[in-house]
C-alpha cells in the first residue's frame, strides 16, 4: 500500500487518546503525522518544564493545558486532522461518553491505578473497542525488551516490568518508543479492519 492509500483509509477514522503526556502527546504527534481522521484528546494536566524531557511540547508552552497545546502542535503538522479535545479528568463515568463514537482507544496514563481504571471500564463499558495500553517504559536501553501483546481486545506496548521512579525516570527514547509502537498497533487495527470489509 502506498502512503496515499493508506492515508485514505485512515482519513476517515476516529481514535481516543487517554492523557497527553509523553505517550498520548507522541502517539498523536505519530497519528496526526500519517494523516488520522480525527483524535478525540484529553487530559486535565498542564504543560511543566519537567515534562519536555519526554512529552510533545515545546518550551513557550508551559502552562498551557496539554490539550490547548497538543492541538496547536498537531494543527502545525497536519491542518486537516480534526481535534476534539476535552481538558477533564478522565473517569470510569465519563470515559464513555469522551470516547464514545472512537474505533480504538490509547490508554496514556501515567499512574497505575489510573491505567487499572481505564482497562476495566473500557472492559466492561465498551468491550468491542480496541484498547492500545502503554506499560514498562522507563529508564534507557534494553531496547529487545519492549514488545506488544494481545490480551482479549487489550494491546500491551512496553515490556511490562519497568516501573518509573526516581532511579527509572521516564525519559524521551523509550517512552517515543512505547508511544509509537501504540500509534503502529492503532494503524495495524484500523487497516486491517478497513481490509475486512
């Protein structure tokens, strides 16, 4: 397939992006570059100079809300994606009504309990939407050890053992690995379920 091909197939698809931080904000960064329909944003965070070591943003933006910044970011790499964004704390109540009408959704939290929360709502509230989760991340190197799994309709990206802390920060080349390994795994969902039809 061609690129023109594939952006026509992917022009007209709609993904939910969970969090903005270093996974959501790269994975839409990857999404809006090869031509996504529409990203359905959220996050209720602002733009710090902590987090420019490894999230899309740029250094006039901090103190900005992430949703407001990411949107002006991808708006500057493709015009014609169209952004629905929502500057909220994400819930198991409103989870599905944000990301209602998306064909797959990107888990990009940082904390567990948050990614625990996410799982079991889409789960139990929208089990027929693919779930792309990000988990084992931090540090540097060990490149061969980050992998993608399928889990019911649940994606893992990550090697599922890294856990951030003070002696494994999160940092921008694994953490752009993970993110774009789920923007990879979002394009392999939505072409082939564009190739089934």
């Amino acid at each position: 397939m061609t690129i023109d091909q594939i952006t026509k197939k992917i022009n007209t698809r709609k993904v939910g992006i969970a969090g903005c931080g270093g996974l959501g904000s790269n994975c839409a960064v990857a999404l809006a570059r090869v031509g996504i329909g529409t990203l359905v944003i959220a996050d209720f965070d602002v733009v710090s100079r902590s987090n420019l070591n490894r999230q899309y943003y740029f250094s006039d933006q901090i103190g900005m809300k992430k949703t407001e910044a990411l949107t002006d970011n991808i708006q500057r790499i493709n015009p014609d994606v169209r952004i629905i964004s929502h500057a909220i704390r994400l819930t198991k109540d409103n989870i599905p009504l944000v990301f209602a009408d998306c064909e797959v959704i990107v888990e990009a939290f940082d904390l567990a309990d948050q990614k625990g929360m996410i799982i079991e709502t889409i789960s139990t509230e929208m089990p027929a939407v693919p779930l792309v989760v990000g988990l084992g991340m931090a540090g540097w190197g060990m490149n061969d050890s980050i992998h993608c799994r399928k889990a019911d309709n649940i994606y893992i990206c990550g090697d599922e053992i890294s856990e951030i802390g003070p002696e494994m920060p999160p940092m921008a080349p694994r953490v752009g690995m993970v993110a774009n390994m789920q923007a990879n795994m979002v394009m392999e969902i939505l072409l082939n379920s564009e190739m089934a039809k």
